[in-house]
C-alpha cells in the first residue's frame, strides 16, 4: 500500500512554465516495475509542440533568471538539498519501483544526488572573472562570466536522479534556465525532483520537464530552433553521435556522458581481498547497468585463480530479488530487452572458450532478473569485450605483462574510467598515466564524486561534469576592453 502511495502522490504531467499540464491530445505512456513486469501508473507523453512549449518557457524565464542573484540560486540549491534528505525515504522507494535499484542503493542515489546540490550551490557564488592592465598600457582587459543561456538536459534512466541533479545543478548555479527530458523507462523520479525545486523556491520556466517515447521527434526541433545554447546528454554513444551533429547546424555548445568499456586492472602485487572489493563495488553497482562498470578484468596469469574463486564466492552469496524486499543487494536489469542482451553475451564468451564459476543462467519467473555471474578465461574477441555489459557479469583475462594488458585496455574506442590495482607506486603512475581514459580508480572501485570532474575521452564523451570544472560548461567567458586614454 504504502508503494502505490508513493507513485500516486507524483505528478504525471508535464512540468512547463512552473505549471503542471496535460500533452497535447492527452496522450500517455506506462511505466512498468522491472521487477514484475507489471505497470506503475501512465505518464504524459509529450509531443513537438509540448517539446517547444517548455523551451519557450525556459527562453521567456531565462533574462529574469540570470539575473536573480548568485546568493539567492545558491539558496533554491541549498534548499532542494535539504529537502532531498527529508524526502529520501520515498524518493527511495520510488526510484526503486520503476528502475528495480535495491532500496539501499536507491537510497545511497539520493545522498549522492543532493550532494550535487550542495556542491554547486557552493560554486554559484563563486563564479569569477578578472581585471587587469593590457601588456602595452592605454587600456584595460574586463573578464566575465555569464550564463551561457536556455538548456536542453537528457537524462538516462539507470541514474535517474543523480544524473539530474549533475546537470541541474550546475545549470542553476550558473543561472541558466533549462528544459530536462528524463528517459522514459524512469519519468517519476525526475517528475518528483520538479517538486522539490517548486517547493525550494525556483522561479516558473528556469527548469521545465518534458517526458516522452518519441525523443526524435520531440529534440531534434529543439536543437534545430536556435535557441537552445547548451545541450548536455548522458546515454550511448549512437544517440550521442546524432545529437552532436544536429548542434552542430547551429553551433550548441555540448556535453557528452556516453558509453564506457572500463578495464579493471589486477597486478599480481595487488592486495586480493582489496582487489575483490573494488570488482565488487565497480561492477556491482546498480547491477552492472553504469558506463563506469568494469567490462573488462584483466588480471595477473599468476593470481587470476584466486582471484577468480574469491570473487565467485562474494557474487555468488549475493540475494537477487525485488529491490523493495529487505536483504536484496542485485535487483532486476531494466527491461527484457537488457536481460536478453546480457544472456547473448555470455552464450557468446562460453562458445568461444570462457569458463562459468557462477551464475550464467536465467532465472524463471516474473521480472527480468539475472544472476551475479563470473566468467574466466574469457577472450578478447569474446563480443563483450567490445560492447558495454550492462548487466551484472564479470569477465576475467589472463595477461601476462604491463605492457600488454595496457594495449588491451587501450584497445576500445571508449575512454571513460579504467581501474588499477597495484601496490607499486611507480607502475601505478606509470599505468595511470598510459590509459587513455578520462578517469583512474586507484586501489578504488567507485571514482565518482560531485566535487571532482567526470568525463571520459575518445567516444566516451565530450566536457565534464561535477568539481570546480562543471559550472564551465554552462558559462560563457565575455571579454570587454577598455581604452583609458
């Protein structure tokens, strides 16, 4: 009873111009509980001319917007933080019921989440410029800083909330209104977040939400209008692709979160029982279904043995289950489409040579579970090696030397994290420094933080978000020369 209280009391609309209403037609679509497989409730179903409602909204809001003061955003984000916090227990439970997130990972979301609020909420109040006399003398160089304009926000559904408030955050801070499209598989919690931003304060049309199954036709007008300044996307790379060419016609600046093919590193100097922790937390995590999941394990031809039995042993102890039920650490992929992906991907490895320690076969029954499974002697032509798991599996590779398990980390057009594991500091730099990827995990499995920079390179992505660094991307540098005689 108390679950279906938590999706009645969200609104199913769209969220335009600080009002909730209906899409045109009143069309809707279902949100289904990947844990049974069973509808949730209907949401609104945006069409083209919505799309263009809620820009319209964020265009009209945005001079008064970037005017308010940088004291009184940081203000909405301070209070959106709180907020988040007092909420937590029921923001919770309704990310778990339309993502399938156990409670405590849902509830771990929110902390992170707010912390992406609190943090920006820092940084609008310190957004810079400068002053200084030119090099010849006669003048003087003004530096600003300004809002780079109206926003369009992607958000996909693995980290509904987080991978909001990464975006809004920074968007607010910097006085940018916005229109946010969550992804359809996860509208509720991105629709609850609308309320907590009303109640905290933020003026009608800074931020608009727009949720619906047709994003073609709904962005590209968007993007193609010319006044949206500032796109940031987080999904694959495919759609990533489409989307930066559409800004390019008209020059949006972009920011790129796409896909990730992370390896995961074991030297045989490594601490085993550390190694392990980290595999766990950097593949386990949301299921495996996050770009920062390790992919690839390689690990030491001495070691690869024991680690291989312990790791086995720690996965295969782990409860599969509904996320609400208490005990459960490893909930249900998203949907059928997910599940069957991840079993084609282990049939492939098994055909071509891989060995099961544990799991490997699809449960019967409702929902679209599948079981924590570690594979070894995987090959590198094994088709997961090349595509994104998403999926709670562990593929184990032999490797013999530095040198060669760096050119088969580097050997992706992806970029994003890679995680090492070694207790020599001079090869830790040394490998370290070689990955071609964003980010580094260093004797850690989870590198993400809000007050450090997240990004990848090569088809990862485009800018960062988080630290001191993601408030520039929604801010543009203006440069006033002054003549003084």
């Amino acid at each position: 009873m108390h679950e279906a209280r938590v999706v009645e009391k969200v609104d199913k609309s769209l969220f335009i111009d600080g009002k909730w209403v209906e899409a045109t037609g009143g069309r809707t679509f279902d949100v289904l509980d990947p844990a049974t497989g069973a509808t949730l409730c209907a949401v609104a179903d945006a069409s083209p001319d919505d799309g263009r409602a809620a820009l319209d909204a964020a265009v009209a809001a945005q001079p008064g917007f970037a005017a308010l003061p940088p004291r009184a955003r940081a203000d909405i984000l301070t209070g959106a933080f709180e907020l988040l916090h007092q909420r937590i227990d029921e923001l919770a439970l309704l990310m778990t019921l339309e993502m399938g997130k156990p409670l405590a990972e849902a509830r771990g979301e929110v902390v992170y989440a707010a912390e992406f609020f609190r943090h920006f909420a820092a940084e609008a109040v310190r957004i810079d410029g400068g002053y200084q006399t030119a090099p010849a003398g006669g003048s003087r160089f003004l530096v600003t800083r300004q809002p780079v304009g109206p926003c369009l926000l992607i958000t996909p559904w693995n980290f509904p909330m987080a991978m909001g408030t990464r975006k809004l955050g920074p968007a607010i801070a910097a006085g940018c209104a916005s229109v946010v499209k969550p992804a359809p598989q996860t509208p509720l919690t991105m629709l609850a977040l609308m309320d907590v931003l009303t109640e905290a304060g933020l003026p009608g049309g800074a931020v608009n939400c727009i949720t619906t199954t047709d994003a073609g036709a709904v962005i590209e007008p968007l993007i193609r209008s010319g006044f949206v300044r500032k796109l940031s996307f987080t999904g694959s790379t495919a759609v990533g692709r489409t989307l930066l060419e559409q800004c390019a016609q008209k020059i949006v600046r972009t920011s790129l979160e796409l896909g990730g093919n992370a390896p995961f590193l074991v030297f045989e100097d490594a601490d085993l029982d550390e190694a392990v922790e980290g595999a766990i937390a950097a593949k386990m995590r949301n299921m495996g279904e996050a770009c920062t999941a390790a992919n690839r394990i390689f690990v030491h031809a001495s070691v690869i043995d024991e680690f291989g039995r312990r790791l086995a042993a720690r996965m295969a102890a782990m409860k599969v289950g509904p996320g609400t039920q208490d005990g459960v650490t490893v909930g249900p992929l998203i949907d059928a489409a997910a599940r069957r992906k991840v079993e084609e991907l282990v049939a492939d490895a098994v055909t071509r040579g891989a060995t099961v320690l544990t799991g490997g076969s699809t449960p019967g029954g409702a929902g679209y579970f599948y079981p924590p499974t570690v594979l070894t002697g995987v090959p590198r032509d094994a088709q997961m090696c090349d595509q994104e798991i998403f999926g709670p599996v562990a593929p184990l590779t032999p490797f013999a030397t530095e040198q060669e398990v760096l050119a088969a980390a580097n050997d992706t057009e992806y970029g994003l994290v890679a995680y090492v594991f070694t207790n020599d500091l001079r090869r830790a730099l040394r490998v370290a420094e070689a990955l071609e990827t964003g980010m580094v995990g260093l004797n850690q499995g989870v590198v993400s933080n809000p007050a450090a920079p997240f990004g990848g390179v090569k088809a990862s992505g485009l800018g960062r978000e988080g630290g001191s660094v993601g408030i520039d991307e929604f801010l543009e540098t203006k440069y006033v020369g002054i003549k003084m005689n």
